[in-house]
C-alpha cells in the first residue's frame, strides 16, 4: 500500500488516528498531529520522515505503528559507532548534540 489515507506532508497537519512518535530533536515522545514543520528543515528529516510515513503505512493496514516493536539487535548493532556510520557529518552532528553521553 503506497497511497496514504492520512495526510503525511509535514507542511500540514496528520489528519489520521494518533499515535506517537519518537523525536530526538525533542528527545521525547510527540503526538503524530503536532505542528510538523520543524521537521523539514531538522538534519535527520531524511530518516524520520519516512519512519513517520511507515507508521501510518501500518495504521492503515491496520498494524502498530511502532518500528521497533518485535526488533532484535545482534552483538554490539546498537554501539554508538554503528548507529552512527552511516549518517552524513551534519546528521552526526546534530544526535551527538542532542545525546551528549551517547
């Protein structure tokens, strides 16, 4: 399903059921139908953008909207070098400053 029933342009606000997402920028949960124009011009709107289209893929087929629900990590996957390798400097940048003990 690659058509949206909910609106997901960040420059409007979510139209469809609420759910929350995870903001790093924010460093805490945030309701879907928030003001999202923040996040066009935030350095990892290339990555939570589509995270945020994903979830409302799953709510219209009726699923959890959650990405990590179910997700199993293998040896040292989740070590900050890994997480981290492959964002462009800008992206590292900005989780470094928002995670300062990262």
């Amino acid at each position: 399903m690659s058509e949206f029933q909910y609106n997901v342009d960040p420059t409007q606000i979510y139209n469809g059921p609420e759910f929350e997402e995870y903001c790093i920028s924010e460093a805490k949960y945030l309701p879907a139908s928030r003001d999202r124009t923040p996040c066009i011009t935030c350095p990892l709107s290339k990555l939570c953008i589509p995270g945020f289209e994903e979830q409302v893929r799953r709510i219209q087929q009726g699923e959890n909207p959650s990405l990590t629900i179910g997700c199993a990590f293998e040896g040292d996957s989740l070590s900050p070098d890994n997480l981290l390798k492959d964002l462009s400097q800008e992206q590292r940048d900005f989780v470094l400053s928002k995670i300062p003990n990262f």
